[in-house]
C-alpha cells in the first residue's frame, strides 16, 4: 500500500463527500503524467455554470392570477435548462423604460426541482415604475436580462429544521409557493404551515392551488386572513393578523422557523408579534421587499426635513436634483447612470457607492458593514438623502 494510500486512509477529510474520489482521480491522473492542463477552466466554467451573472430569457407564457397579479413563465433563450435555485430565492429583471434602464427583483415562485423555466408572480404596485409595465405591456416571445438566481431567504436544512411556518402577506406568497412545492417534493418529515394575509377576498393569488394541495397533503397547512372586505362564506380570519391568532394557531412558538415576507408593514409587525411570542430572531428570517415607502414615518429621519425636499446629487462633473424621499439607487438611474445592483433592499450590497459629503437616511434595513460606515460606504438602494450630496461610483 502506498504512503498517499495510508494518508487518504487516515485523512480527517475521509467525511467530506468526494474527498477519496479526488484522491483517486488525482493519483491516476500523476501516473499518465498529466499535468492536469486538460482541467484548467474547469472550475470557472462549472461556476459560471451555477452562478451567471446575467441570463438572457424569453417570455414563454403569461397567466394572470388576480386582477392585480400575473405570473410570467420565463425560459432560457438557448434552450438549455436554467441554472439551480434554492426556494425562496430571487432574480433581479432588467428592463429599459423611457430612456431608464434599471431593474427589480422578483421571487420565483415555482419550484426548484423545475430548471426548465421560472416562474415571477408579479403584483401591480401602486405608483409602481417597472410593475404596470410587466403587467400591461410585456408579450410572449419577448426577451429579458436577468442576474442569477439569488439571495439569503431559503431553508437552511442545518439550521432551520422541518417545523416551518410563512407569513406572507399578498405577493409575499410568492418565494412561500417555491418552498411548499420543494417541501412537498421532499422525502423529509416536514410540516410546513403558511399563515396568508390579504386586503381583498377577490384578490388573493393562488388560493384555489394552496387549498388544493392543503386538503391532500397532512403536513401542510393554511390559514387565511382577510384584512378588509370578506363575504360571508369566508371561513378564515377576519382583521389584521394578531397576536392572539398567532397564540391560537401556534402554540408552541418557540420552537418552529419563521419565515416573514410581504410589504414592509406587514414585516414589521410580524416580527413584533413573533419577538411578543418569545421566538428569538435566529428563528425568524424576513425577505425586504424593496426600499420604504414612507421613509420619513421612521425613526431617525431628520424632522427639519420633508421628502419632497429637492437636494443635489453631484456624481463627478455631473449634477442633478433629486427628492430627498426618493432612493438614491432609483434617482442614479433616472439620470443615466449605473451601478449593480440586485435585491434593492439594503440586504446584498452590490450598489455601495461612497458618500464623499452630505447626509443620507438609511433605514434600519440597510445592512451597512461597520467598516462601510467608516470609510462612507452607503447602500444606494436605501439611502434617502436629506442634504446635498457628493457620491462615487
């Protein structure tokens, strides 16, 4: 037996899958005196593979779900298979609106067992830019450039366990139908429970799949609320969800993972109400639904200032004025220029830029690194600014 052969033999990465194998592969490969040219690129190219950074798709099929809502079924537009996902993740959609190129992520609601399309269900946001557009302009066969898939709000099998329940609130049940159709798929003992909050009775994506699937399947199940008109046949909850309909529908609270997503009220007040039940936050995970609407209702938001303020942003040589209640990512690219960006909430850092004078406003949300902060680096997504600023890109 060779000394390399007693070494794989005793080596402590005997339990990381592949380890032996590579070994193997790697003493075979030294005897036909390679000098492992042939693999050179392999790693980037199966990378790249898994994670691309951009993805050319085609419009293969538009459902509409609700009066407000439509599902867009997107393929690859060389045919192939789409890179993989974890449920509950994100791509961020380009498009280019009256001379504004910009882009807004969407969770895929299908499930990650699927690569051969994704599904975004979009709502129609009031005021929305990129929404109305989605919703009333786009056609099949119409082609798009999106990132790979992306971000933190999935199910940790290591840490999360199998007693999970989602909170979602309207469109916030999109990333929750991708992890229903996974768990449902799995082989594990899991017990998946959606608590589904909505305005209108009429307007409730989904619903008629996921009473569907509650009926047939033991270990999921729903519970609807209706937080304004309801008819009277309506069997769910009536009003805003509550901490004693949480204490009534969870009992043991303190044990299950949460995952919250919907419009930041409605994320806010979750959270409290689970932080009331004693859940600690390692078991809580919320999906930031894009920048506040009403950053100037937020603590810390200088009182002197309103957000219809107009402040100037100089970028170089160029300047122009913006609405210190309008995010600075959103005011950049009305005015032509660019920095990369993804989940427009503050969470994943791609648009820092540095503020070299001047104030912004950035809500708790913007997960700013202490070292950002020091050296004045600002999440452009979620940063309100309330004085005349200087920037770099």
């Amino acid at each position: 037996m060779s000394d390399n052969h007693l070494e794989v033999e005793t080596n402590v990465f005997n339990s990381v899958i592949g380890f032996r194998e590579a070994v193997t592969k790697k003493e075979e490969m030294e005897s036909n005196g390679s000098n492992f040219q042939e693999q050179k690129g392999a790693v980037r190219r199966t990378i790249d593979s898994l994670h691309p950074k951009r993805l050319r798709l085609r419009v293969k099929q538009i459902r509409r779900d609700t009066t407000s809502t439509k599902t867009l079924e997107l393929v690859s537009v060389d045919g192939k298979n789409l890179p993989p996902f974890q449920a509950g993740q994100y791509i961020n959609l380009f498009v280019s609106l009256s001379g504004v190129f910009t882009a807004r992520p969407y969770s895929i609601s299908s499930s990650p067992k699927k690569l051969g399309s994704y599904e975004l269900t979009i709502k129609r946001a009031e005021g929305g830019f990129v929404s109305p557009y989605l919703l009333d302009d786009v056609e099949i066969g119409q082609e798009f450039e999106s990132t790979g898939p992306m971000g933190s709000f999935h199910h940790n099998p290591l840490f999360h366990g199998r007693d999970l329940v989602f909170l979602a609130g309207g469109s916030g049940i999109a990333p929750a139908m991708s992890m229903l159709h996974a768990i449902l798929g799995s082989a594990e003992s899991f017990r998946f429970h959606i608590i589904y909050s909505n305005s209108f009775e009429d307007d409730v994506i989904f619903i008629e799949e996921l009473r569907k699937l509650a009926k047939i399947h033991k270990n999921f199940i729903l519970t609807e609320i209706l937080s304004r008109e309801s008819s009277p046949n309506f069997t769910g909850y009536r009003g805003r969800l509550s901490l004693s309909i949480l204490q009534e529908l969870i009992p043991e609270a303190t044990t299950k993972m949460y995952y919250v997503c919907g419009p930041t009220p409605f994320n806010e007040n979750c959270e409290e109400l689970l932080s009331a039940l004693g859940v600690k936050s390692s078991r809580i995970l919320i999906e930031s639904n894009g920048p506040p609407k009403m950053p100037e209702r937020m603590h810390g938001w200088p009182s002197s200032v309103s957000p219809e303020n107009l402040v100037n942003i100089k970028v170089g040589n160029n300047s122009f004025q913006a609405a210190s209640g309008e995010p600075l990512l959103n005011s950049l690219e009305r005015n032509g220029f660019f920095t990369e960006n993804a989940c427009r909430s503050g969470e994943c850092s791609l648009c820092r830029v540095k503020l070299k004078s001047g104030e912004v406003f950035s809500p708790p949300e913007a997960k700013i690194r202490k070292s950002d902060r020091k050296f004045g680096w600002i999440h452009a997504c979620v940063a309100f600014p309330t004085t005349d600023v200087e920037i770099q890109l």
